[in-house]
C-alpha cells in the first residue's frame, strides 16, 4: 500500500495521525508540552480504536501532560 492510498482510505488501529482538536468538547488539558508546529491545532495522536460511522478514539500525544478528547470524525485526522 503507498503512502497515496493510506491518505485516502480509512485508518486502522495503531496508525500514527495528527487530530485537529480545535472547536472539540469537551476537551481535557492538563500541563502540555507539545512540538510547535505551524498550525497549533494538530496533535500527534494514534488511532486507538475505529468505531461506526467514520468516527475514531485517538490518544493524543503531548511530550509531557496528557490531552483527552472524545472520539473524532476523519475529517478531523491527517496521517502523520
């Protein structure tokens, strides 16, 4: 499978992603540290589990603290 294909097909468990968190409630944040990006709203997360209608549980990673949120549309996941 190439990097194409994965872009366009659905995630699976364990696949790295960035989650876009912004307007997402409710959202917990407790002490982050997180890898400056250019666009402060996506996360490095991973898929935890696929659930019904494109919707998917992430773990956010921060480096230090924790970032929990509820599950999340595809639209809101991009591979990382």
């Amino acid at each position: 499978m190439t990097q194409d294909d994965r872009r366009a097909g659905p995630f699976r468990s364990g696949d790295p992603v960035e989650v876009n968190i912004t307007g997402l409630s409710p959202v917990t944040i407790t002490e982050v540290l997180v890898e400056g990006t250019e666009d402060e709203d996506w996360h490095p997360a991973e898929i935890v589990e696929v659930l019904p209608g494109d919707m998917y549980s992430v773990h956010v990673m921060p480096l230090v603290g924790a970032i929990e949120v509820p599950p999340v549309h595809r639209s809101r996941l991009r591979p990382r």
